[in-house]
C-alpha cells in the first residue's frame, strides 16, 4: 500500500496533481466574478476549486477517519466537481477521448506497468452512449443522490442540495475525496483484506453492495456518482493513456451514490468501456439486477467532511 497524507507535503503533491488533470482536461476555467479558477454550477452560481490551504485543513479535521481509510488502502486524493452539470462532463469526456484517438494514443487498461499497451479502437461516430432514458432524468434532475436504500423511502438528496452540503462537498460545489487506486476491481471472492476491511469485489447486485457499505468496517464511504465515475476515467486517460471498465475486464461499474425509479423499476446508473463499439457506454439497471454481477461491481469514495 503506498502510504500518502502522513505530511502536509504529500497532501500538497496530491492536490498538485488532481489539479493539473482537471485543468489539462478542460473541467477548470476562469471564474470572472469571484477571479479565480473552478466550475460553473447547474444553478448558473461560481465554484471555486478548493485550495491547496482548504484541503490540508479538510485533512486535518478529518484526520481520525483519514488515518482509518489510508490503512484500508485509500491511497489517492479525489477532487469531484459535484456542482458541474453531468452534460457538460460528458461532452468535455468526449472531446477527451477524440483528443487521445487523433493522436493515436489510447490504450486498454493494465493493470501493470510491464504489460503490453493494447490499442483501443474510437467509434467514429459516438465516443460516449447514454441510454436515452438517464439522459432524460440528468436533464431534469430526477436523479436521487447517496440514497440510504434504493426505494421510495430512499432518504437521499437532488443534486442542488448535494452541492452545498458539508457532508459531502466539503467546499461548495466540490467532493474532497479519498479512494483507492487499483486499476481493476477485484474478481468476486478475491477482495484483499486491509485494515480490518475487506476490499469490495465484483459479483453482487446494487441492493448487496449498499448492505455490505452498512457495515462500521466501511464507515465514511458512499457509492461512486455518475461524476465521481467520469473524473476517475479522465484521471485514468491523463495519467496513463488508458479507458477504465472495460467490461471484457469484468470491470463494469454500479454507481450505488444514485437512484432513480422508472417505469422498468428501480435503477442505479452503470458506467462501462464497450469494446465491440470503442465508446463509453452510460445505462442503468435494476438495484436487485443479479444478471450482470459476474461483470459488474462497485468502488467507494470517502469523502471529507466539511465545517
């Protein structure tokens, strides 16, 4: 386990490195009336990137539950920008994944730094796939967010309440996060064991994995959102030139952070690499879905807690 945040220097190094990919990628841009740099919310309101000065003291407020998590393997910083909306993340995704495409310079996940690069081939024509009916309830904010249980009574919230809640955006606007830093989930039954906590591993439903989070064993984390899920893929492209969850690799991803109800049920969002097509694929399914979990699992994000 690589073991950061012992010192202030190395939460600097990390906070260095969240921000440069955010800004290589294009998320950050001028902020005109606060003049500094950060995201324009779905409300049409100014966020600011945290500062390296907010996120050391985010650290050490919450250092009990930091200690904690980095023996449980959450080795790299996260710096979601929650208050963005989800369209203008996936175009600013697409433009990316064309950008990697022309130059030639896009390859399947590894898992180690001595396995082959395998070129990945780009759809011409749709770099990212979103099943209508989720691009509809993005649209409209339907989508419920960190729910307790995926069903009418689900106790979450919609993102507007989300972006100026300390619980989970510990600046406004922004996730200050914790996760850890494998390039694949675990195959089922194959979870490494740290700290007390055993890693989740693919094979279980959205419903099974959101009981197994009920455990004191993973206290602090919530379900990765359809925003946690597309800068973990744009820090995995500008880092390593590589697309993450290919499904080939059983590495589909269950965003258990939301829940919507539609007329084919209860869903949570699904993020997935399709080879066969060489785009991203964004769909949901069912919570109770059993079907997929031979591909499908799930990843969790601890994320800082505001005061």
């Amino acid at each position: 386990m690589n073991n950061k945040f012992n010192n202030i220097q190395e939460i600097e190094n990390e906070y260095i490195r969240c921000y440069d990919i955010l800004n290589r990628s294009g998320i950050l841009s001028l902020l005109t009336n606060s003049n500094s740099v950060g995201v324009i919310g779905i409300d049409g309101n100014e966020y600011p990137i945290p500062t390296k000065e907010q996120v050391i003291e985010l650290f050490e407020n919450n250092d009990a539950l930091v200690s904690e998590k980095i023996a449980q393997g959450f080795n790299q910083m996260e710096l979601t920008p929650m208050a963005m909306s989800l369209p203008n993340l996936f175009d600013l995704l697409k433009s990316l994944i064309i950008r990697y495409s022309i130059e030639g310079n896009i390859y399947q996940t590894r898992c180690r730094a001595i396995d082959p690069f395998v070129p990945v081939r780009i759809n011409s024509e749709k770099q990212v796939w979103i099943w209508d009916t989720l691009k509809q309830a993005i649209e409209t904010e339907e989508i419920v967010y960190f729910p307790r249980n995926y069903s009418a009574n689900h106790q979450g919230l919609i993102k507007l309440d989300v972006i100026n809640n300390s619980r989970f955006c510990a600046v406004p606007g922004w996730s200050v996060g914790l996760v850890e830093s494998y390039a694949k989930m675990s195959e089922q039954g194959l979870g490494e064991r740290l700290g007390g906590r055993r890693q989740l591993d693919i094979g279980n439903s959205p419903r099974e994995y959101l009981q197994i989070l009920e455990s004191d064993v993973y206290n602090g984390e919530t379900g990765k959102t359809l925003e946690d899920f597309i800068i973990k893929f744009i820090t995995r492209l500008e880092e390593k030139n590589e697309v993450s969850n290919d499904r080939y690799d059983n590495n589909s991803m269950w965003c258990l952070g939301q829940y919507i109800k539609i007329k084919y049920g209860e869903c949570v969002p699904t993020g997935w690499w399709n080879r066969d097509f060489g785009r991203l694929r964004i769909d949901m399914h069912r919570t109770g879905n059993k079907v997929c979990t031979k591909s499908w699992g799930a990843s969790t994000t601890v994320r800082l807690v505001g005061v």
